[in-house]
C-alpha cells in the first residue's frame, strides 16, 4: 500500500470525527474526490429527476472526470485536513 493510499484511508476515517458538519457543498466535494479516488470516472445511470440527493452526488463525480485516482485523493486528504483545522 502506497503513502497516499494509507492518507487516504486515514482521511475517509477522520471526515467521521470533523469537529462540525460541514456545509452542503463541502460534503459534494467530499463526496466527489472520495468516489473520483476510489473508484475513478463516473460510471452507471444519472438518478432519477427526484432523487435530488443522488442527482446532485452524481453531477458532482461526473465534474471530475478524467481527473486521475491519486490526484483526486490528494485533493480529499488536503480538504479534510482544511476542514479538521
């Protein structure tokens, strides 16, 4: 396992413990570079027009496309630590 495969681990655990929720847009993103990291480009259906939860997930990986794993987990383990400051 690489350094920033083991960062990345430990960041997805600390983003558990934050000291407060962080505000919608900041979860998307969190969401986002967590997926783009682990599983890489989107992939599978866009959700249903009222599934505005799962819509707005899905919007937010695909924006990332392209993007690769490590530079994506990177950018999760930076925010994390920004939002554990």
């Amino acid at each position: 396992m690489t350094d920033l495969q083991s960062a990345f681990e430990q960041a997805a655990k600390d983003v558990q413990s934050l000291p407060e929720r962080p505000d919608n847009d900041t979860l998307l993103r969190l969401y986002a570079l967590y997926k783009q990291g682990s599983e890489g480009d989107v992939s599978g259906p866009k959700p249903g027009f009222f599934d505005f939860v799962g819509t707005a997930k899905y919007e937010a990986w695909a924006k990332l496309k392209g993007t690769s794993s490590d530079d994506a987990k990177q950018k999760y383990i930076d925010l994390v630590k920004k939002l554990r400051a």
